[in-house]
C-alpha cells in the first residue's frame, strides 16, 4: 500500500490526497509534525532531502518528494494526464507555473493565518502581494478562453493550481476580483470525487512558529 506523509494544513499534501480520492486509490497516512521538526529527522530526510511535505513511499520502498512529481507519477494512465507529449508538456508548463509564481498565494496564507505576517518585512510581503496577484490576473485571463487549464479536460495541473488558489482570501488577495478563477473553482469543486476537506493551521498548536 501507498504511505502517504503527510501534514494535515498543508494544501501541498492536500493535492495528492484529492487525486488519490479521485483516483479512489488507498493509502495509508503518516503524520509529520513539521513545526516540532519532525520533517528534520534523519529518517525522514531519507525519504525527501528538503524535509517538507508531501512524500509518497511506494509499496516496493521506492520515496518520491514534491507535489507536483507525486501528481504526475500517480496520474501516469489516468484521464488525469493527457497521453500524448504535448497535452504532457502543456500539463508541465502549469505545474511549472504553480511552483514559480503560486507558491507565494501559500506563503502569504500560511503566515497570514499563523500570525506570521507582521514579523515580516513589509517589502517583502508587499512583493509576494505584487507576484500573488500577477499569478490570479494571469490565471484569470486564461480560464476566461477554456473551462480547464491545460485544455478543456480537467488535469493535475487543476488541482495543483486550485489547492491554494480557493484558498488566497485567506492570503488577503480578493478572489472576487477574479470572475474567470471564481467559474474555474466552481468546475474543479463539481468533479466527481472532488475533497473538500481543509484543515485549518489552529489545529496544531506549533504552528505559529517558525520551521526548523
Ligand atoms: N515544492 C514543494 C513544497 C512543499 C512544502 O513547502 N511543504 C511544506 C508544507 S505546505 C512543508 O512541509 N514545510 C516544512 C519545511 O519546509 O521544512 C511541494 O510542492 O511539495
């Protein structure tokens, strides 16, 4: 069976619990207290190097980090992941353009509702801010022209891009503001098995300090 580590806040880890729920494939879970440093023990340094979450262990002991690597392997075959080597790449581009530009929507939500925010520089909140919301105007614009990211099938690169974007109001960005996000999420939110399950940080009590 899959072992699947795991925090419960992150929307990291959340993305693969949503395709292993649309894939209705089962896992086990194994916690990682990331604010107690758990994520820094050498044990779970052998599964992935950088000490975050998600991780997948793979029934044969084989460990793949990165959400956006998990997504795809566990996608491979699946109506989740075109077959063909440009529906691929286009996948590709988008996960590419999560890490790149949405990962600052998770940064400013994680320290916005962990009461981290006013410990930071303001320059450097107000560039997260300016990098957030270029990445909502550019989503934006693109899925006014087709009903899903990467074409008109729903993709990885859906439920990548929507396990912070849903959530960026809680980052202070107006998802309001963005019609053609607000029709995406109402079409990802519509898939068959579709996890709506988030859990908030409060319930870890270290998870107003700082990571290891
Ligand atoms: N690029 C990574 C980011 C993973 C990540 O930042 N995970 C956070 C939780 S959302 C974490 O475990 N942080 C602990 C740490 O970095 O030590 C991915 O997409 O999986």
């Amino acid at each position: 069976m899959l072992t699947l580590y795991d925090y419960l806040p992150s929307q990291n880890a959340w993305k693969v619990r949503l395709l292993l729920n649309h894939l209705d494939i089962p896992y086990r879970t194994e916690i990682v207290r990331i604010f107690e440093g758990e994520g820094q023990r050498p044990d779970f340094l052998a599964v992935n190097p950088t000490g975050a979450v998600p991780a997948l262990r793979l029934p044969d002991g084989r460990t793949l980090a990165e959400s956006n690597a998990i997504l795809t392997y566990l996608a491979h075959g699946t109506p989740y992941l075109p077959a063909d080597p440009f529906g691929q790449a286009k996948v590709q581009q988008w996960l590419s353009f999560e890490q790149d530009h949405v990962a600052s929507i998770a940064t400013l939500r994680h320290w916005t509702l962990t009461g981290k925010l006013a410990r930071r520089a303001p320059a450097l909140v107000d560039r997260l801010r300016h990098v957030a919301g270029k990445a909502l105007a550019i989503l934006d614009r693109e899925l006014t022209q087709r009903p899903f990211i990467a074409g008109d099938a729903y993709t990885i690169a859906d439920m990548s891009l929507f396990a912070y974007v849903h959530r960026a109001d809680e980052a202070g960005l107006a998802l309001s503001d963005y019609p053609g996000v607000m029709g995406w999420i109402g079409r990802v939110r519509a898939q068959p098995g579709f996890l709506g399950t988030v859990y908030p940080y409060s319930i870890d009590p270290f998870s107003g300090g700082e990571l290891p």
